[in-house]
C-alpha cells in the first residue's frame, strides 16, 4: 500500500488522522531490515541464475527519472527459486555489472553454472571476469522481440515460421543449417536483423547440447519475467515513487510476498539436477531430494 493509502485505511478504519510523512517515517523502520535482506550470506554454487530488469518512476530533485531494478533469481541445488540480489541502477555496463557480481562473490558464490539474461549490456564481459567457467545463453524471446521490430507487419507471420525452425529443432547444426536459409531468404531485405542472429549466435544456441527438460528452463527468461509480472500487481498503481527508499520498500515486500510461494523444487528437478551432474562434472555435488 502507498503511504496516502495507508493514511485513508487508518481514517476509515479507526478514525486515526496520521500524515503521510508520519506513515513514512514508520515503514522507514524497513529500511535497515532491507539492507540487512540484501547483504545476507547466500549459497556457494547456483546451478542456474537468471537476471533481467524492470522499469519505474522515481521523484528526483524536483524531476521524474527512470529507475532501474535489476533482479536476480537463483536456483539453489535443491531446485529451489530464491531472489538473490536487487540492484537499483540507472544505467547499465560492464562496470555496474562487475560490481553487482563482486557483491555475489562477496556474499558467498564461488561459481554459476549457466546465467540467462536477456542481452543486458556489459553483463557477458562482466560474468567472464568473475565467473570464467559460466555458460551465459541470451533469451531467445527477447532476441525474437527484438528483431521483430524491425520487420515490417506484412512480413512478421511468414519470417516467424521460418525463425520458429531455427531456434524449435532438435540440434545445434540444424539450427545453423536453418539460420542460412533464413539469411538467404531475409538476409538483403532485413540485413540487420539476420546480422544479429548471427553476431549473438554462440551465446543464443547453448541450450541446444542440453537435454529437452534443461532447454525448456534456460533458453528464456520466462521464471524471472514471470517474477516481475507479480511484483508489477504492487506496483501498477503507483505514477512515479517519491524516492528511491519508497520504491525499494514496496519492491522488498512484494518480493517477499511472492517468495513464501516458493517453496517447492522446480518440476522435474531430480532429472535436470543428474543431468547437470554429468555435463559440468566435478563443479558441483547436488543433494537430490
């Protein structure tokens, strides 16, 4: 709830006038447990790791800027979902991002299996860095979303069917194999977006030498989007937040409320988990439960 909300609710309710500065004041009591949240030990191995953004309004010194939450959502051994990091950032680059992964060094993870991200900049150079040994496979979604931009609307159905059998085949050189046939057939009308595919082809086609069950999880950033759909039902009433504290405040509550959710394993963990076993041998000992 907003503090005006919170201010009405007490009027109704009890017939308690509280200004809204007063109301702030009082969930400012949050603030350390916030910190305190975001600083807390984490786990040393997380077998997948997804990072994406969303947007927001903030007041500040007398403007309206925007805001970036950059989320990360770990899945820990046990096939369980955990928000591991909320970072506030205007912008984003190599530098932030080598700052955001220290944190999680910092915090306590010594290795990352496989990162999904949507193409955020900097981020691949940034993981290299701290975490050599880590796949990174950008979101196929997003790289679709992206080109369909740039595809004029009479175009889109026909280069879809022809996309959807590059990135739904069953293996890596059918992918490339259709991913020519897409370039010759679009390449001299829509250069630049056939450019695209090809310039991110070996962070795109990752997902291709696991089995269908780890494909399914990693090759979008579906679970942290889906977290970010939920969060959003506390946030799409608000204009712009009064401050950077009012907008990590309700962040850090809506994330907790949709957290306590979370509290059984991802389907068919017990098959991915043996599966990750044998393709990144020795880098992890999972406790299958």
């Amino acid at each position: 709830m907003s503090d005006e909300s919170i201010t009405d609710h007490l009027q109704e309710m009890y017939g308690l006038e509280i200004s809204t500065a007063k109301i702030s004041q009082i969930t400012d009591k949050l603030l350390p447990v916030i910190t305190e949240w975001r600083t807390r030990p984490i786990e040393a191995i997380y077998p997948i790791v997804f990072l994406d953004a969303m947007h927001f309004k903030v007041r500040e010194e007398g403007k309206v800027v925007s805001k970036a939450i950059y989320s990360i959502l770990g899945v820990n051994k046990n096939g369980r979902k955990e928000i591991i990091g909320i970072y506030l950032s205007e912008s984003e680059g190599a530098r932030f991002w080598l700052g955001v992964l220290n944190d999680l060094r910092t915090r306590g993870i010594e290795d990352i299996l496989i990162a999904s991200i949507d193409g955020l900049k900097g981020f691949p150079e940034a993981i290299a860095e701290v975490f050599p040994k880590a796949e990174i496979q950008l979101c196929i979604v997003h790289q679709i979303r992206n080109s369909l931009k740039y595809i004029v609307s009479k175009d889109q159905k026909a280069f879809m069917l022809d996309l959807r059998q590059v990135y739904q085949t069953s293996s890596r050189d059918a992918a490339e194999q259709y991913l020519l046939e897409l370039g010759e057939k679009w390449g001299k009308k829509y250069p630049a977006v056939i450019k695209s595919w090809h310039a991110n082809w070996e962070t795109l086609s990752q997902y291709f030498k696991y089995p269908e069950e780890l494909r399914r999880i990693i090759y979008t950033t579906n679970i942290i989007e889906g977290f970010h759909r939920q969060v959003r039902k506390y946030t799409k009433s608000k204009g712009a937040f009064v401050s950077e504290n009012a907008l990590m405040k309700l962040i850090y509550c809506a994330c907790q409320n949709v957290m306590e959710k979370w509290y059984q394993p991802m389907h068919n963990w017990a098959l991915i988990a043996s599966q990750l076993q044998i393709y990144f041998d020795g880098r992890l000992n999972l406790e299958l439960r």
